[in-house]
C-alpha cells in the first residue's frame, strides 16, 4: 500500500479579520475570511480551495478517463459553483456543482460519445476529492456534451 503525504504550512497573525498565508507545495497564497463573510477579502479561502480541490479532482480524473479509453477528444473545461449555507449563524458548505464542456473531435463515432457521456459521470464518483465529501457537502453535475 502507498501512501503521499502533503504539507501545508500556515502562518496567521491575529484575530478573526486579519490575513493569514499558506504555503503547501506550489500552493502559495495569502489567505483571509472572504468579504461575502464579512471578511477582509484578501487572498484565497476555504471555500475557494475547497471548491478548488473538487473542480481540479474532478477535470483531472475525467482527463485522465478519457485519456485510457482512447478517446478523441477535441477539448474540455469546467466551470464549478460552491454554495454555503448560513442558517442561524451556522456556516454549512451545502454544495458543489461541477459544469464540464467536453467535446469530441467530429470523427468521433457515436460509440465514443455514449462512452464519453458515461466518463464525465464516472469521475465524478471516482475523484478522491468526491469520495472524501461524500454524504457532507451535495455533489450536482451539470454536463454539456458535444
């Protein structure tokens, strides 16, 4: 069994309103609560990086799919929301909703594509990121496929 261990650093100087700064391998960033929390707004936060690590787990896995099933692909983003509950002062991150773009090259044949249709909601279910949310913050997909 292996195991990869990460590290994060964190440095952060006072109260509730100041800012903070991590560093975790290429991640580097200053860090603050953010202003829609009536924070200062500086720098990244934990909702960002959570929707982060979801969005980036999410795309990677999908590639990395589409990749071993050979398919033709032609291109792909992703945009994601993150939605945070506030009831009675309770901070709750409620839900991710992942919105991929995935188009196949225009030889693809409809094999691929139903194929393709499969891939996007597989890694959904695949990504570690996914898994370790799971039955804590609501995962939606919400594909365009072409």
């Amino acid at each position: 069994m292996a195991e990869h261990h990460f590290h994060l650093k964190a440095d952060w100087p006072g109260g509730r309103n100041s800012e903070g700064y991590i560093e975790a391998g290429n991640l580097q960033t200053k860090i603050s609560i953010p202003s829609e929390m009536d924070g200062p707004g500086i720098g990244t936060n934990p909702d960002e990086m959570l929707l982060g690590a979801a969005a980036t787990c999410y795309i990677i896995t999908l590639a990395a799919m589409i990749e071993r099933a050979r398919l033709p692909l032609k291109e792909m983003s992703l945009e994601s929301v993150g939605i945070v509950d506030v009831t009675n002062g309770v901070f709750t991150y409620k839900k991710i909703i992942h919105r991929p773009a995935v188009s196949l090259k225009a030889d693809a044949s409809e094999e691929e594509r139903r194929k393709l249709i499969k891939l996007v909601e597989k890694a959904e279910k695949s990504c570690m990121i996914s898994r370790a949310i799971q039955g804590n913050v609501e995962l939606e997909l919400e594909p365009t496929i072409s």
